[in-house]
C-alpha cells in the first residue's frame, strides 16, 4: 500500500532537509494519507479543444506553450493584452499578462491604408500570415507585402500601369461587382476570358480591355460560403480530425488539426478551399497505463489503481482525502470522474487529535525519506521540533 503525509506543514516547512524529501515517507504509526494535489490532465481534451476554447472567449494569435498529461498553457491575444493561459484538470484557468499585442486589421482596413499611401486599382489577397497587395501609383503597378498590423513591407514595381486594365484590374473592378474566385482563362488582349462566382452561379465572362463584361454564360454550380461548421465538415472529409477553428474572421479561416500523427495550422477560404498549410507539431495519440499512473503520482495521488481497457483507462486514487474515480480515454481526455467517498486512513495532524483524545501525550512521529542519495530516518515531537535524524541506508534510483 503506498503510504503518504499530507497536510505536515509545520514539519516541512520548519526543517530544509524535510522539504527536500521524497513525498513517499513511512510513519512510525501505519497512517495511510492523501496528498492535497491535483491530478493535472486534458480535461476536456485535445490541444484544438482548447486552442478552440480560447478563441471562443475572444483570444487569437494563439501559440502552444505547454501540452501534456501534467499540464496545458498557450500564449494568446485579446484586447491589446498577450496572456499566458493555463487550464487545470479541475476545469480552472488562470491567466496572466506576459506583454502587449497590436491590433490584427481586416482586409478593408489594409485597402484603406493602401489607398492613403497613394495606391489604385487595388487587389488583395490573404495569404496565411500576410496580405499580398497589387497596386497603381504614379503610373506604375507595384507589388506590395502588408503584414496583419498594416505594416508595409516590401514593394516591388512589376510594371506600368496602361490605360487598358491589366487581369489585377479586372479583379479589382469584378470584386467591386459581386463576384469571386476569379479564374483567367485567358490573358490575351483586346479581350480577357475569365471564370468568376456570382453567389451560387458559376460564370464565364467575356471582357473587353476598359473592363466592361462583353457577355456571360452559366457554366456550372459555386459552393456557397461555409460557416465554422462547415469548415469543420469540409476537412473531416479530407481526413483531419482533431479540429479547432482557432480564428474565424472572415475573409479566410484559420484551423488547427490532425492528420495521422501530425497537426497542422490549415488556412481556408470562405467557401472551404485550403490556401495555406503549415506543420506546427505531433497528435499524441495515445498514452500507456504508466504514464497515467506517473503523471498522478507526480500530482500528488496515493493508493493509485489503473485498469487498461481497449479504448480508455480507468484509474482510482486519493485526493484531499477523497476517493476519486476517473476514467480517461487513450488520448487523455477526460470520460468521466466522480467522487467515492472518504479514503481510509488520517492526516497528520487529525491523528494526533485522536491520540490526544485517547488520552495519550508527549507523543512522537517518525519519518522515512530520501535526502539526495541517503535514506534518513527523523523523528519529531508533537510541535514539529526535530528530535533526532539518522541515516539508515541508500535510496535507488
């Protein structure tokens, strides 16, 4: 039977060589004890669950910092304010301000600066960490890089800017009218053939070099404009699972999630189609019985048991004195967990009460740990005052 102290403050924090000891220690009295700790797992689940928790409650830029049986923190932005958050299996969080972050613009906020810089017959595209901007000015066409602050980077000349309006024109001037996902055909003047949507209606235009549709056909079907669900839809069935849309402001989704054993931070279009995809780490897929068991022994529990079943883990231990039932699927998300009752055994401190009350005094404790690689044995009185300390073996690894 494992064997704990818990609540032996006085006597820990009144000696340094006690704190520095091995939470397993054996009582001159057989005691059986629970450690006031928290078993720290994925409550609730997976990385995306909380990267997809944080950004329902308004936080975006989110990075990972911490994931694991013992622990889950991530660094993220809201209001002006970069957080540390960090999730307890109890369900509690806690955050705190590490730094400041930058307001993110939109699309129309990046045309809008564009145009004060002097920039005409703009066309914008999101592409996944930056937006890539062609532009006239002063005659000239120019690429240019703006970051989501509004930052301009660089700025490429790519051309002049003619009276006969370039495909980035057209772009410009059909967005202006309703359509999408433009696709040109042809580029050859005197006239531009182009696919482009118009709400639900696939169309092939025909336009002259000023810009004006000559004619138009229907030539199929567009899929609408998806929601958060859909995304989510649109990716299971490419085979990610695992999925959190970490930043649903439009004109493009951000998601984080699995594929095999890799995660991936995939940028989508409005109507579903990837832009973007970068490998940002590994699935953990699932965990063994002994690093269930570790990572509660760590934690603090005692009279720990873990059956393994195909699908999930069910473990039994004491916590604050209180058998706790948990079930956890392979992954280590939480199934299930509720309380038992009282574990057996006293602390410290309500046992003296009891011997007191038994009519006993001057009453002593002994207590067995590792002090580096030596095993001491200390014995103190009933006022955490140490009485005598000696070595009485070796400690193994």
């Amino acid at each position: 039977m494992r064997q704990a102290v818990h609540s032996f403050s006085r006597i820990i924090w009144s000696w340094t060589a006690a704190r520095q000891m091995v939470v397993s220690c054996l009582l001159l009295i057989a005691v059986t004890a629970s450690a006031q700790a928290q078993l720290n797992i994925q409550i609730g689940g997976s990385e995306a669950e909380f990267r997809q928790w944080l950004a329902r409650e308004g936080y975006d830029r989110i990075d990972t910092n911490k994931i694991g049986l013992s622990s889950s923190s991530f660094d993220a932005c809201k209001d002006g304010k970069r957080y540390r958050v960090k999730f307890e299996w109890t369900g509690k969080v806690d955050r705190k301000v590490i730094g400041n972050c930058r307001s993110v613009l939109d699309e129309a906020a990046v045309r809008k600066q564009l145009r004060q810089a002097g920039y005409r017959r703009i066309t914008i595209e999101d592409r996944a960490g930056k937006f890539l901007a062609i532009g006239c000015r002063d005659g000239d066409r120019y690429r240019v890089e703006v970051n989501y602050y509004g930052d301009i980077g660089r700025e490429r000349r790519i051309g002049e800017c003619q009276d006969a309006l370039s495909p980035q024109d057209i772009t410009a001037r059909l967005e202006e009218q309703g359509y999408d996902r433009i696709n040109f055909t042809n580029r050859q003047l005197p006239r531009y053939v182009a696919e482009a949507c118009l709400r639900r209606d696939r169309m092939e235009l025909v336009i002259n070099q000023l810009g004006d549709i000559v004619s138009s056909r229907r030539i199929g079907a567009c899929r609408g404009a998806l929601d958060r669900d859909g995304i989510v839809s649109r990716l299971r069935e490419d085979g990610y699972d695992d999925i959190a849309v970490i930043d649903a402001r439009l004109p493009r989704y951000v998601v984080s999630a699995c594929k095999g054993p890799m995660r991936f931070e995939v940028t989508l279009n409005r109507w579903g189609e990837i832009t973007n995809q970068v490998r940002t780490g590994r699935c953990r897929t699932e965990f063994t019985a002994a690093e269930v068991e570790e990572s509660m022994q760590n934690s603090g529990y005692t009279n720990i048991t873990v059956i393994e079943e195909k699908d999930r883990f069910i473990t039994r231990g004491c916590q604050d004195r209180r058998l706790r039932h948990v079930v956890l699927a392979r992954n280590g998300k939480l199934i299930e967990e509720r309380e038992l009752g009282r574990c057996n055994g006293l602390e410290i401190d309500d046992l003296g009460d009891v011997l007191r009350k038994r009519g006993l005094s001057r009453l002593q404790f002994s207590v067995e740990g590792c002090e580096g690689s030596q095993r001491v044995r200390i014995r103190f009185d009933e006022f955490a005052n140490r009485i005598s300390k000696e070595p009485i073996g070796r400690c193994g690894n």
